[in-house]
C-alpha cells in the first residue's frame, strides 16, 4: 500500500517517535509512507514526500513534530475535504495516518466518510482523548510541569509564598492532576476537582498559623484568572502570593522514555491493523495494551473521572 501521515493540532513530545515507527514499520511491511506536512493544510495543498529510513534517522529524541502542524478551520467545509480526497487519490495513496487530537479525529472520521482507510492515533499533552489511557505527549508534559513546581517550591519556601502554577489541559485535568501529585501540591483544582476560593484562603491562612512558609497551587487554565487570585490570596491569607503560567513550554522538549515508547508501539500498531484491512479507527492504551475503537466511539466523548482524584484529598493541603 501507499500510506500517508500527517500531525495536526498542537504539537506533543513523541510525535516524532510515531511517525518514525510509521516509517519504519510501514516499510518493513513492504508499503510505501508519504510523509504529509502541516497537517490537514498539507493534504489540501498536496504537499507530501515519500519517506525512507533515512528521512526518520534521529527523530526518536526529538520533540514538536518533523512534518509540522497547524490548525486548518477550512478543513471544516466539505469542499476542501473533496480536494484533500482528490489530492490523495491522484496520489494513489490507499490510507491516512492522523496523529492528533479530537479535532484531528473529527477531520479523519469526515475522510472515511469519503471512501478514505483512516487510522488516528492520539497525541495531545492534555490527556483528553477517550479510547485511551494515556496520550503521546502527556508523559513528558507532566515532567515539565513538575520540574518547574520543584523550582518554584525552593523559591516559595525562601520568600514564604504561594505559588499558583496554571497548566494546560482544557477541559480536561489530568495535566494538573499528575503534576500535582507529583510536585507535592497543596491544592490542585480541576475541572473535575471544582476550587472553593474561600475554603483554600482558609487553609492558608491556617498554615501560615502552623508556622509553614509555602504553598503551592495548581490549576488547570481557563478556570479563573491567576493573577486575581494571587492576589485576593495575598491580600486575605498572609501569603505573599504570585501565579506563574507555564504555557507553550509544556508542549517543548525531548520526549521522555514513557513517550517514545508510547508513540512507536501505537505507530507500529496503525500498520498492525491496515495490514489487516482495520480502519476508519483510533488508536488507544488500555491497561498496557494496545486496543481501537471506531471514531464514531471516541469523538467528542468524555474520559472518564481518573481514579487517581481519590488521592487529593489524601494526599493534598
């Protein structure tokens, strides 16, 4: 077969190490991979390059994604997704490799709609992919966000302060939830973790009160505006206070162990099915092992509540 891959949303650490096992896997199995860049933009200009071995060599190690990503809106109008179908049978190419989030799914389910063998497979930091455990990405982007909760927590604890941290994640947690767990929060709100201000001002003002000099705070975005409760917090708790708002950094950087391993078993796994005639399907981790599901199952559908919440409370304050 001739077998495109493309990578569209953000960009996740590991991105890379699946394209490579792609390559490589593909190849071993006698096909032919087009590498298509910038996404679904790429597909609807017919940009694609057929890869070798070669074209992946040291790609393991490296973070963001070699194909390029964007956010193409005009994916959306059923149009431009004729032209991408056009460009891909003018191309002879028999099925499509997505790697992405729930917007990249969408686009993948339209294509096999068209006639298009799609395989998806999940790569986003946030972890908000159902059909999977874990995301190519979310590994690394919790290292990030915990290394910098440690460098936070030595200055805190020098300046007496709480420290907020917001992390990416959407509408989904566990960005905030792991990195929390892990850097030894005090308080980690989510969306599925909802914050009560006055019950956390409370609790600080205790522990200024038990003679502690820090606290550190993490929340996932677009749940309130930081720096306006850095400073109700410093006006009302005792705790000089400041928010530190990780960003784009999160996305960044070598892929961790746990990514590169993930992105090339689900990489490897994408050829498994199309050898097998398997498609118009996501790619997912359950339990350690490699599952898929029709698109129609995970687009647009809620993860469920991780069962590591149970430890906040436990754990936490």
């Amino acid at each position: 077969m001739k077998i495109g891959v493309l990578t569209s949303g953000g960009d996740a650490p590991g991105m890379n190490a699946a394209i490579r096992a792609v390559v490589r896997a593909g190849i071993s199995s006698g096909h032919e991979i087009y590498g298509i860049k910038d996404g679904y933009q790429g597909l609807v200009q017919d940009q694609m390059d057929l890869l070798d071995s070669h074209s992946v060599s040291g790609m393991l190690s490296l973070g963001g994604t070699f194909l390029g990503t964007a956010r193409s809106q005009e994916f959306l109008q059923e149009e431009v997704r004729l032209k991408a179908v056009e460009n891909l049978k003018k191309r002879e190419i028999d099925a499509l490799i997505v790697i992405g989030g729930d917007g990249t799914y969408r686009g993948a389910m339209e294509l096999s709609k068209l006639g298009i063998k799609t395989i998806g497979l999940p790569g986003t930091i946030d972890n908000d992919i159902a059909g999977t455990d874990y995301t190519i990405g979310f590994y690394t982007a919790v290292e990030t966000i915990v290394d910098a909760i440690d460098k936070l927590r030595d200055t805190s604890t020098s300046h007496q302060r709480c420290s907020i941290v917001e992390v990416m994640g959407r509408y989904s947690g566990d960005l905030a939830l792991f990195a929390g767990i892990c850097g030894g929060a005090e308080f980690i709100i989510t969306p599925e973790n909802p914050m009560d201000k006055k019950a956390i001002i409370k609790k600080l003002k205790d522990h200024k009160a038990q003679g502690r000099r820090h606290a550190i705070i993490v929340i996932t975005e677009k749940i309130i505006d930081v720096h306006a409760f850095a400073k109700e917090i410093s006006e009302e708790s005792g705790f000089s206070s400041r928010a530190t708002v990780l960003g784009y950094i999160q996305r960044g950087g070598s892929p961790c162990p746990e990514d590169r391993i993930l992105g090339s078993r689900m990489g490897s796994y994408a050829i498994d099915l199309l050898n097998q005639d398997i498609y118009g399907v996501c790619v997912g981790v359950r339990d350690s092992r490699m599952v898929h599901l029709p698109f129609a199952n995970v687009v647009g559908q809620k993860k469920p509540k991780n069962e590591l919440y149970s430890l906040v409370t436990r754990v936490s304050s």
